[in-house]
C-alpha cells in the first residue's frame, strides 16, 4: 500500500471558527434563528403554506416582475411555495453563513441542486463542463450522458486550464471525493479555472473541515441528505454562492419546480445545529477504524483524507460482497453522514452506473468498500467489523500503512 501519515489526533483538520465574529459551533446554532426571541419563539416554527393572501395585487405583480428580472428573494410577505418559503429560507440562511458565501438556495436532493446549476449555465449558452473524477456516481453519469445537453470534458486536476474552452461554463470537483476520498488542491484549481466558475461538492468534508468559497470556488455544492441533515430521514440539496448567482438558481429552481419541502427545511436547520459535534465524533470513530483497518492483513488498501472526516474507504483481500453480506451492526446500505455507521460497494450501487472503464480507471476498484462512520462505540464498529472480514491468514505482512489521498 501507498503510504501516508495517520492524523496526530481524530480530530485534526476540524475547523472551529466562521468566517464571521462567531465561531461555527455558534453559528451552527444561532444562524436562522437569530429573530426567534424577538418574536417570543425559542424553535423555529414550520410555515406549510402552499400560498399566501394579498389585497394588493399591483404589489404582487411588482414583486413577480422583479424576481422575473434578478432570481432576488421578494420583499414582503410570501407569495407561493415555488417561490420561497420562510422555513426553508431560514437553513439557506444558516448554511450560507457556515459555508461563508452571500446566499444559498435549496432544492428537493442533491441532484436537483446540481440540474439548476448545469441550467443556469446552459441558458447563457455555456453548455460545456470540465469535470474531475471520480465523481458522485449519478453527477457522472448526469454529466456524461448529456441529459441536460451539457458536454463534459474528463480531465485529471493539473489538466483543467488546458481544458477549458470559450464555451466553458463550468469546473466540478469533488473533495474529498466519493468514493476514494481523493483530495485536490482547491486554490489550485480555482486558480486554473479562471474565470469560469468553479462547483466543489463539499458534501463529504461540511462547511467543519472545509469552505471550499475561502479558497475561490464560485459554487459550493451540498447533498444536504447526508450530514447536514445527519439522522437519514430528509432527501435535499443545497448550493451556497453569492447573491448574483443564487438569482438565476432561484429562477430555475421556480421554473422547474425543485423545490424543498418546508418540513426538510426544518429537520435540515436542526441537523445544522450538531453538524460540528456530530462531525467531529464521527471523525474520531473514523480515524480509528482506518488506522486499525490499515494494520489488518485482509485489508489491501485504505483510503483516508488528510483532511480527516468521518469516511473511510478499503480495499480487501477477498470478497467484498461477503463483508457486506456479513456485518450485523453496521448497516449495508446506500447514502452516508448519518448517526449510525453505514458499508456500501460503490462498484455495485453508487458508482454501478458510471461505465466499468471509467469506473475503475478513477480508481474505483471491485474490491472497494465505502464506510460512513456513526456514532456508535468504536469498540463495537471495529467488533462488527472484524466478524465480517472473515478469518485472518496465518501469515501476516507487516508495516502498512494508510493510502492517503493523492
């Protein structure tokens, strides 16, 4: 295996101030909330209004004009569910204060989030993406397929300013990526972008480890189903940027109808409040199921960020598919960032709809498995763990040592 140094501590790399005066554990708890006491309220409240009644109809049409014109939030009293709603406002509000951006807007998945930005792009005629792999499997194949008649271009980090082209509209990469947790160098890339727009899915890492705006990137993607809402039971996407850009993914969002329901907006605003909490003892439970992990003569590989984080990802000697069927703890299921520890074969699920090709040459190999790591005892996880690798050889090598993100 590649060798790479441990994290000094689990914790290393866990950010701990905003880019405001308050640090982000503060934020994480105020931000969206900030009007509650004026308002005699401790929880937010749950507007589930579909419309809104106004007498002043030349008013409304004034407003309608304008969202028309710019995507900016209407002043006033709301007018329909498509085209904002309080609740939801409220975790846009707080995301984009933890992420350190001007705004941000949130869609019905992740994928809905990434549609807007591929439609906001090609309605100026920017149909051309310069993506980097590996990718979310579905963000591949969304890019690759053409299904929103954007062209994508493949490239390695160090080939993005050569790539780029008059009709370029956008950069995508993911960091830590999913599935093999590779890094890229964000200032780097941005720098190599220019002046086209650079999209980082910052889904694995959270505005905790990373804010991907503090090193250029224009566009900061989240798939909010995974830890910003951390408990499994919400599906929503969210883009943080700046107010320019939140415009036109706010029309598009009105015109295609990919909009949060007021109930996600809710569990998403609480799920903020523990995000650094909940990210920071994951990543603890993670650091030390890679390192026991990368130790492990079963285990071929292990992949774990520089940056740290609570995902881990490992390559076995034998079958994967017999780990899988073989814990008892850990659930085996798709998704990730949830309270309780979850296993997957990207080659199987997540990634079985990229091309075998393209699958393996981003370094998504059939012996792969992806660990979201819970909450839960480690002592427990790595039990449950080590009953589902199966027996040990009677020869083992020694003095591995963790892949590290390249």
């Amino acid at each position: 295996m590649d060798s790479a140094s441990m994290p000094t501590s689990p914790s290393d790399g866990v950010r701990t101030t905003a880019p405001g005066s308050r640090a982000l554990a503060t934020e994480a708890v105020h931000a969206g909330r900030d009007d509650l006491a004026r308002q005699g309220l401790h929880a937010p409240p749950i507007d589930l209004s579909t419309t809104y009644p106004s007498y002043d109809s030349r008013g409304e049409a004034a407003r309608i004009d304008a969202f028309a014109a710019t995507g900016a939030d209407p002043d006033g009293p709301p007018v329909y569910g498509r085209l904002g709603n309080p609740t939801v406002a409220r975790f846009e509000t707080a995301l984009a204060r933890l992420e350190g951006t001007e705004a941000a807007v949130a869609f019905a998945s992740g994928m809905a989030a990434l549609s807007a930005v591929l439609l906001a792009r090609a309605s100026t005629g920017l149909r051309h993406v310069v993506a980097v792999r590996p990718l979310y499997g579905c963000s591949d194949h969304l890019l690759t397929a053409g299904l929103l008649g954007s062209e994508v271009t493949w490239t390695d980090p160090a080939g993005i300013a050569d790539a780029l082209r008059p009709d370029t509209g956008l950069v995508i990469v993911e960091s830590p990526a999913n599935p093999t947790l590779a890094e890229v160098d964000l200032r780097a890339v941005a720098h190599a972008c220019g002046s086209v727009p650079l999209l980082v899915d910052n889904t694995f890492a959270t505005p905790v480890l990373q804010r991907p705006a503090e090193h250029g990137a224009r566009l900061v993607l989240h798939s909010a189903t995974k830890y910003l809402g951390g408990h499994g039971d919400v599906l929503a996407g969210v883009v943080a940027c700046d107010e320019e850009f939140a415009g036109r993914l706010r029309q598009v969002r009105f015109a295609t109808g990919g909009v949060l329901h007021p109930l996600a907006g809710y569990l998403l605003l609480r799920g903020l409040s523990t995000l650094p909490v909940r990210v920071r003892a994951a990543s603890a439970n993670a650091a030390e199921l890679a390192g026991r992990l990368a130790a492990d003569p079963r285990v071929a590989r292990v992949h774990y960020p520089r940056i740290g984080g609570a995902m881990v990802s490992f390559e076995v000697h034998g079958d994967p598919h017999d780990v899988i069927a073989g814990v008892r703890l850990i659930t085996p299921a798709v998704s990730l960032g949830s309270v309780d520890t979850l296993i997957q074969h990207p080659a199987s699920i997540s990634h079985r709809i990229v091309d075998a090709d393209d699958r393996r040459g981003a370094g998504v190999s059939d012996r792969l498995l992806r660990l979201s790591a819970g909450l839960e005892d480690v002592e427990d996880l790595w039990a449950d763990l080590d009953a589902a690798l199966g027996e040990r050889p009677e020869a083992a090598p020694a003095g591995r040592a963790l892949a590290g993100a390249e």
